[in-house]
C-alpha cells in the first residue's frame, strides 16, 4: 500500500457497529493483498496501519521553503553620480556602488602612467578633473609611477634616471593644473617593488602561471605594439601591471578604455585564484587626436596634441590646424567637440562660450554648427581662449618656479636626445669564468635517483678539475612552473630534501678516522695506508677502505653507520667546505639579495630577446610558428626562461648544465656554454631511458614505475633494477649498464659481478671493459642485474645513513611523504 494512502469507512445500512469495524478491516485486507501481491497481512498490523493514517488533530501542513530573496541593490547617491560620471564604461556598477556604501572614506582608486616625455592635455586636465571627482567622492587616489615600464618599452633611451625625472615633470604639472593633493598619492614604482620585493615579484609569478601566453598577448595593444613584434619584456609589462592592481590594494582601476584588457586581466585572475572581491573598473573615455580620425592624442605625431606647457602661439596653431567637420554625417567625429565634452561638458554646470552664445551641452553645440548658426572659425576661437586659460596657470608655474623650469628644460632635453639616437637592444656582455660551473636543480613533484646522481655526477667530475661547482635550487622557478602544485611550501621542502641528498651523494663520506675503520672493517686495520693528517688524526678515503674489503657494497655502508656512531672528530663536517668545491644556493636567496638588479636584469634580458626567438629556444615554436597548437603555450615558461637567464649571468660561470631539455635552448641565448646533464640512473622501461621531468616537475605516468625516487625502500631499488628492461648481448639503451657506470662514478667503487655459472667474480676498473664482455654475452643479464641490484641498494643504504645525520631531515622526510600523499588525492579527484 502507497505511504500515506487514506481509507475512507463508510458505514453500510442495517449493520452494527461491530459488523461496520469486521466490514472495514476486511476491505484494508483486501487492499493490502492487492498492492503486496501477497496474502492479507496481520489483523493488529492493519489496525495499527489504519490508526496510523488518521491525521493528528494538532498537526499542521509542511511550507514550502520560501525562495531566497535577491540581495537589496546598493544605494546610489551622488557619491555614486559622480564617480561613475569619470568613467565612459564600468565594470561593474552595481560593484561600484556596493564599494561607495560599504566604504564612504578611504576607498582606494588607481591609476599608473609611465614617465615616457611631455604630457598632453589628455593626461593633465582630464586627469585633474577626475581625480578631483573621485577624491571628492571620498577616494584615495594613487597614482603609480610606472618608471620600471618605461624602462620595459625603451623610453628615454633606456635610463632609468631619466625616466624617474620625467616622472617628477609629470607631478609638476598636476600640481600646476588644480589636482587637489589632499587624497592624492604618488607612489613609484621601483622604490615601491624593491620595499616588498618578495611580496610583488611572487605576486606576479603567480599571475604568469594562471594564463596562456595568447592571452597575455592581447593585452599587449596597451603599449602599441603588434603581437608578431613583441619582445620577451613587452610580455612582462601587462603581467606587471596586473601584479600593480593587487600590490596597491587597490578598489578602483580608473584608467583610459585602452587599458580595458589588462584590467579585465586582474578581474579573470580573481576568479582563477576564488577571490571573491574584484577590483572595479572605471574607464575613462580617450580624448581624440586633433588630426583626421585619430581615436586618441598621440605624442610622437605632430599637431596631434596640445602640451601642458605648449605656448599661446602653439595652442593657436595647433586648433586652428584641427580636422573640423560640420556636416550632420561626419559631426560626431569633431576632435574639437570630443576635446570639449571632456575638458568643458563634464559636469552638468559646466557651460561653453561663443558669440555672445551660451552652449550647456555638446548636442547644443552640435546643432549650431550643423545648422551654421555658428561657425567653425567661432568655435577654433573660443576653443582656443578656453585652452590657454586653463593652461595660463601650469605656464606660470613652469616659467617662475626655478625647480619646475629645470626639469621641464631636462625633460626636452632628453625626450630630443631619445627621438634622435636609435633604439638599440641591451648588448649581450656575458663572459662566465670558465673554473666555475652551474648545475640549477628544478623543483619536481617527487626527486628521482637520476636527478640526484646525474648532478652529483657532474659536480664531483668539474670538483676532480679544480673547479667550483654551484647548484641553485630553482625555488622561484618551480613556483612560477606550478612544480608541487605550486604550493611554495611543497616547493621548499622537495628542493631541500634533495639537497641533503646532493650533498650526502657530492661529499661522502671522504674521510673515515682509524676508530671508524676499526668498528666497520676490522679486517682492514693495518692493510690500508692513511690518506692524510688532520688536526693530528689520522684518516682514511672511504673508497680506498672499501676497495680493499670482500664486500664494496657492505664496507661503504658500515662505514657510513660508523660514521654517525664512534665517537671522535667529526672530520667530513669539520672540513667539508674546504674540499667539496661545491657550493648550494637557493634562487630566491640570490634575487633577494639585490632584486632591483636581478629584476632589471630580466627586464633588460626581455628587452634583448624576441617572443618568437624565446618560444623558438623553449621547442613550443619553428620561426615562430606553433609547433603544437592543440596545447596552448602558457606565460610562465616566458618568465622562467627570463630568469634563467639573469640566474646564468649572475652565476658568472662559464659552463651551464641544462636543467631540463626544454630550457636547453633557453640556457644558450645567455651566452654561456651549455650541455646537458647525462642520464645517471635510467628508467627502467624499454625505450624510456631518458625519462625525464617536464618543467612543472611531473613525470609521464608511463615512466614512474620504473623509476627509482630518493624516498624508495633498498627493496623497492633492488626490486626495479630486477625487472627491468636488459637483453642479453645487447649494450645499446640498456638502462642497467648506465647505472652500474654512475655508482661507480660516485662510490669511486668499481662493481663485482658474481657469475653463476663460471662461479668467479668480474671486477672492472674501467666500464668500456664491462660493457665489451657484456656485448660478448660473457655477463648474463641476470648476474650484472643482481650485480648492480646490490650496489645501488648498498648505495641507497648508504645515503639513507649520512642524510639522517642532519637534524632535520626526519621532519622533512616526514613533510615529502605528507606531500606526495596530498597530490596523489588531488590527481585521484581529478
């Protein structure tokens, strides 16, 4: 029976009350049968069903949830009128208005320019006049002196010092044209970035990484440039300028309609990142050039613009040489009267005066000459005494105040000087001594052997040469590549857990004292010479010690194990930077040592290198042309290629190790020379031998599981080697063979293979020697995989050991496994 189902008891004539109850249990009965398709159920259950049906007295119908209420729309006020009246789009108003309610004082508007010459009265009286709306409206208006990009786009000949001079022109003349200071800030941008570098710069890194580079690219227009044009800094510069919104905190974007992109940019990277407050955009409409059909005053084109400092004379020409149609079809493409809607008709009280006439509107304007009830010669006249009456206050400034006047002689000066002398690309001047080597390491999601070994193996070869060797761990790098999911912590903990691990791999244990030797070779004591004297104690190399003992493999972890358990001098410790050569630095350590100079260098290497000649380098481009275009490129690998570069050139080192094949190319525009880093201990699947990560730190999912990482058990080493990918007779791409050349490389070892079936034991000194026999099928694939199976378990063993020396590697091994659990959940749910 349906739940809820009512029965109705209608009592038949002539029956008792009795016979009415029998009548109505025996027709629920029949109604339960037929629903059940079963025999009638218990008479007390069909009684308690019955009671169950009948309505409670008390009880009442369940509502309906009633319908969320749409949030009231906020009030606007004249507050409200007059902020949006700066702006000929917004975005959005309803967000605008919300901002003015919740915030009547304080609220933070900005806007930046770039120090690039003379100002015309596009940025000086409409500028003015807006500022003075907003602040008037209760805003804090910043304005941010975007000197670092026009150092980006090559202004003033590239002089930042210039620049900055510029910069002081520009305040002037707002000071002069009636912009009230009172809520106003200036705020540059070089002093501002270098305060907070950290802050700013990983700001922007982030930034990079959540858009492709497509995207960024339209953002380009907002320095004039076409996209097949485009230097590697002129990339940077809408990153930048984004990064600028969210670094000044800022409510308000109010700049002109052509910076529409960028700042729709910093809307689209609060919804990447979850940020529920966007900043709002107010865009001012863009004053036409004087010239036909010029959408906006240019600087570079004669009679296009008129000057805050131009002279009465020179407003007079350049009005009188105005484009001025009048006909009904062309009117509204009148320079004149745009020119006016924004310089006279901003405000409803706002008049205009001609022949006696008194126009309120630009429409009414409009009319008139369209009806030729006034004249084109009329309006150049009065627009003419307009002009200079509202300019009559910055000439004065300019002519009588002595500091004025000599940045306004300084600014033409040098804005004559950058029009006549050719733009020239920052010389490459990098010469890297030749004793010093660089070996980055980027962050990957999980460290391989092979990326430990193939480092150590390169540092311990140049450190054999005299040579210093310097490892940068690419902490700033792997942030802006998304390595560990881009989490800075992840990042931090993979690249310092590795470099324990170098550094265990690179320094060994060199020395062992003749306690150590006696307590993990006994055998030994008396059969091997000492190495040398160090404070008067004798010590011993470990692979001289090993060498000698039956067993390499058991020696050099027993050594190790009583190196960290007899007592005496601690000697690797105490010696160590004397004789490793080997120096490890972290990346954001060097940048925040002087970011203006690092960060000035990338900028400069921007400017030197195309975007097409950069994609070239990273493989993504042929001639510029996209050589996968089903995968978008993304922006990040620009700015990490970018760094590479000042990273190469403030390594001063002459030979630069490739940290990935896809930055190969990259690392060669530096001018340094470059190689790669050979595979040390291979994947173990056939035809995968040079496994390697991509630039974010992942590895194909083909490859991890015969891949050995720093955190794999001695078993799960051996149990890889075992299974994997070794023909009989065949040397060539044989992943087995290349790991039994690298442990000898770093253990100083050679490696004995036991023969089953001759019952003796190989040993070579040299791996040509081993590979001839094993080509010779004189070694069976079996024996060289046991072989090398307890080697690098040995190996692994004996890193293990020297690595939990140090205090904190149990918490970082403890924080990697945490890690690796956290992503693996993430890539589940994806």
């Amino acid at each position: 029976m349906a739940s809820g189902a009512k029965f109705t008891i209608t009592p038949g004539l002539g029956l008792t009350e009795t016979e009415r109850v029998q009548q109505s249990i025996a027709e629920l009965k029949a109604e339960l049968a037929r629903e059940k398709g079963s025999g009638a159920p218990k008479e007390a259950n069909v009684v308690k069903k019955q009671k169950e049906s009948k309505p409670k007295a008390d009880a009442k119908p369940k509502e309906a949830p009633k319908p969320k209420e749409a949030p009231k729309p906020a009030v606007r006020d004249w507050r409200f009128d007059m902020m949006r009246s700066v702006g000929e789009e917004c975005q959005e108003d309803e967000e605008l208005a919300q901002l003015l309610e919740k915030k009547q004082t304080g609220f933070r508007i900005y806007d930046g320019f770039e120090p690039s010459g003379r100002m015309h009265i596009a940025q000086g009286i409409l500028k003015t006049i807006n500022v003075n709306k907003c602040t008037k409206a209760g805003g804090t208006f910043v304005f941010w002196v975007a000197d670092w990009f026009a150092l980006m786009n090559d202004k003033m000949g590239g002089h930042l010092d210039r620049i900055k001079t510029v910069g002081e022109y520009l305040i002037e003349v707002w000071k002069a044209a009636g912009m009230d200071l009172t809520n106003v800030e200036f705020i540059w941008s070089s002093e501002a970035i270098n305060g907070k570098a950290e802050e700013y710069w990983l700001q922007m890194l982030d930034i990079a990484r959540q858009f492709t580079l497509a995207r960024i690219t339209k953002c380009c227009q907002i320095m004039g440039r076409q996209e097949g044009s485009l230097t590697c800094a002129q990339i940077l510069y809408p990153l930048m300028q984004c990064t600028d919104i969210f670094f000044l905190r800022a409510d308000v974007c109010q700049l002109g309609v052509d910076q529409r992109k960028v700042n729709v940019l910093a809307r689209d990277y609060c919804s990447c990142i979850g940020k529920k407050h966007k900043p709002v955009i107010l865009s001012h409409h863009m004053m036409a050039g004087l010239l036909e059909n010029q959408e906006k005053m240019s600087k570079s084109v004669p009679g296009s613009a008129i000057f805050m400092e131009d002279s009465p004379e020179e407003v007079e020409q350049k009005v009188n040489g105005a484009w001025c149609p009048v006909s009904k079809e062309l009117i509204a493409k009148n320079p004149l009267l745009d020119n006016l809607s924004s310089l006279v008709f901003h405000s409803p009280e706002c008049t205009f005066e001609t022949e006696g006439k008194t126009f309120k509107s630009r429409a009414e304007l409009q009319q008139a000459l369209v009806d030729g009830s006034l004249g084109e010669a009329a309006l150049k006249k009065a627009i003419v005494r307009t002009i200079n009456a509202k300019l009559d206050p910055v000439r004065k400034h300019f002519t009588e105040d002595e500091h004025a006047k000599k940045i306004l002689e300084l600014v033409k000066k040098y804005k004559e000087e950058a029009d006549t002398l050719p733009k020239k690309k920052p010389e490459n001047t990098f010469k890297g001594d030749e004793n010093k080597v660089l070996i980055p390491v980027l962050a990957t999601n999980r460290p391989t052997f092979n990326a430990l070994l193939q480092t150590a193996v390169a540092a311990k070869k140049h450190i054999a040469e005299g040579k210093k060797a310097k490892i940068v761990l690419m902490d700033w790098t792997g942030f802006v590549m998304k390595a560990q999911n881009g989490e800075k912590k992840g990042i931090r903990a993979v690249l310092d857990y590795t470099a324990k691990w170098l550094d265990a791999a690179v320094n060994g244990a060199k020395y062992v004292t003749e306690e150590q030797v006696k307590a993990a070779c006994p055998d030994l004591v008396g059969k091997v010479e000492p190495a040398k004297e160090i404070g008067g104690v004798k010590v011993f190399e470990a692979a001289a010690v090993a060498k000698a003992a039956p067993a390499p493999e058991v020696a050099l972890v027993k050594l190790a194990t009583a190196q960290t358990t007899v007592k005496g001098v601690d000697v690797d410790e105490e010696h160590k930077p004397a004789c490793s050569g080997m120096e490890i630095m972290w990346q954001s350590e060097v940048i925040m040592r002087n970011p203006e100079e690092y960060w000035v260098s990338v900028i400069n290497a921007g400017r030197r290198i195309s975007l097409n000649e950069m994609t070239d380098a990273l493989g993504l481009t042929e001639s510029g042309v996209e050589k996968f275009p089903d995968q978008p490129m993304r922006a990040n690998a620009i700015i990490a290629s970018l760094m590479l570069q000042q990273d190469i050139a403030a390594s001063n080192c002459g030979l630069v190790y490739s940290p990935s094949t896809m930055f190969q190319g990259v690392a060669t525009l530096s001018g340094a020379t470059v190689s790669p880093l050979e595979t040390a201990i291979p994947c173990f699947r056939e035809g995968l031998l040079h496994a390697e990560h991509d630039a974010s730190g992942k590895l194909a999912d083909i490859a991890a599981g015969q891949v050995i990482y720093i955190d794999d058990a001695e078993t799960g080493a051996g149990s890889k080697v075992k299974k994997g990918f070794c023909t009989q007779g065949e040397s060539k791409g044989n992943p087995i063979l290349v790991a039994a050349e690298t442990i000898v490389k770093v253990t100083g070892v050679p490696i004995g293979i036991k023969r089953k079936m001759e019952e003796d034991v190989l040993t070579h000194n040299k791996h040509e020697d081993l590979v001839k026999q094993y080509d010779a099928s004189e070694i069976h694939p079996g024996d060289l995989k046991v072989a090398v199976s307890d080697r690098l378990k040995a190996l692994v063993e004996n890193l293990s050991k020297m690595v939990a020396k140090n205090s904190e590697y149990k918490a970082l091994s403890n924080q990697i496994s945490t890690i690796n659990k956290n992503m693996a959940k993430v890539a589940k749910k994806k």
